[in-house]
C-alpha cells in the first residue's frame, strides 16, 4: 500500500509545483498568492503545505527544477554544443513555464528574499564542462579560462534575456542570443573553430522559417 500513497505524494507535488510555475511567471512573486496556485492546482492547503513549508519555499523549488522538463539537443561537441544549448534555451524560455518562471524568481530574489545562487552555479557547471570539452579539442584560444567564461556566458544570457522579456516578451530572445554569440565567439574562439561553427541550426533554436544561421566567416569577421 505503501508505494501508490507515495506515487500519489510525488504526483501532488509535481502538480503543485507546475501550478505554481504557471502563477508567478504570470504574476511575479508578489503577486502570486497561495490561494491562486491552489485553485490552479486543484488541491488543498494542507497538501500544498506538506511538500512546501511556505510560499518563499516553493518559489526556491520553482528555481531550483527550473531545468527538469530540459532535454538538451546531442550533437557535436565543445563549442558548438555550447552554442545549441543556449539556443535551445533561448526557445524553451518562450515556451517552458517551469523554466521561464524559475529564471524569473532568480533574477527577481530582492522579490522574494531568496538568495539562491545555486541556480546560477548549476549553469555555469554545465556551461563550463562544454568548455572544457571545447579546450580539449583546441577550439578555445590559450587566454581563455573555461571556468570564468562560463560565469560570463551565464551572465550574458541572463541580461540578455531580461532584456528581450523587457522588449518583446522573449519573442526574439533567439536572434538577440545568436547577436551575443557573434560578438562572444571573437573573444574565445580560434579561428579555425569560427570557420566551423553555425550559432543557430537548423532544427536547434530556429524561429520563424526554420532556416539556421551560419557563424561561418560571420563571427570571424571585423
């Protein structure tokens, strides 16, 4: 009996959760309340309150799973991996509610008190490992250290994309990330690997018509 009470706990909270996502990606933190996300939920206080202490606690989980529905594209490794994660990102963002709501309580924590920054840490982690990778293949140029430009990188991303909700509601964040990769890829990249890599494929961050943009010659050029 023990296993469908469990299976019952974890659905609730996932439930919850992803109510919960939805309410303050469309409200903010302040404007979210708890009996809102409940509606939305279709449970109980007492259910809510069991899987999360409080409102500040769920919104710390809403940020710390932002990245659970992600399936990040395989494709080839190093730089041009880097480049379509972000790019998946940069669409996800327009479409995932957890990740969109979890990226806006972070960059919105004098909000909500929070003070995560493990978030922030995860992403530079996984940004990094690409990089490592890259300097593996002898795509990075000597100056480059893979550790500080992925904290670069998660900067980037971060205004640039707080930017784009600001302007268009991320309608194009994709193409003001692949604007940020032209001017980045100058600073790390050899030009042997600028010659060789495409910011957006097809199939990977592509809008509108679906064609890629190629950073061939592009990112190499003055």
């Amino acid at each position: 009996m023990a296993r469908p009470q469990q299976d019952r706990a974890v659905s609730t909270r996932e439930t919850i959760l992803r109510a919960a996502a939805q309410v303050f990606d469309e409200c903010g933190y302040s404007g979210a309340g708890i009996n809102s996300i409940l509606e939305r939920a279709g449970t109980t206080a007492g259910a809510l309150y069991f899987h999360f202490k409080s409102k500040e606690g769920l919104a710390r989980a809403v940020v710390l799973e932002q990245a659970a529905d992600l399936a990040f594209p395989e494709g080839e490794a190093g730089l041009q991996q880097l480049l379509d994660m972000t790019m998946y990102l940069a669409t996800e963002l327009q479409n995932n509610v957890l990740l969109r709501a979890g990226v806006k309580l972070a960059v919105e924590q004098g909000e909500s008190g929070l003070r995560e920054f493990a978030v922030y840490e995860y992403w530079v982690e996984q940004f990094a490992a690409e990089l490592r990778t890259a300097r593996e293949m002898g795509q990075l140029l000597p100056e480059v250290e893979e550790g500080q430009f992925a904290r670069v990188l998660v900067a980037s991303f971060t205004g640039t994309q707080v930017m784009s909700k600001i302007s268009t509601g991320h309608a194009d964040l994709p193409e003001q990330i692949a604007l940020m990769w032209r001017y980045l890829l100058r600073a790390v990249a050899t030009p042997q690997a600028l010659g060789e890599l495409v910011i957006v494929r097809e199939g990977v961050g592509a809008t509108g018509d679906g064609g890629g943009e190629a950073a061939r010659g592009e990112a190499g050029q003055s």
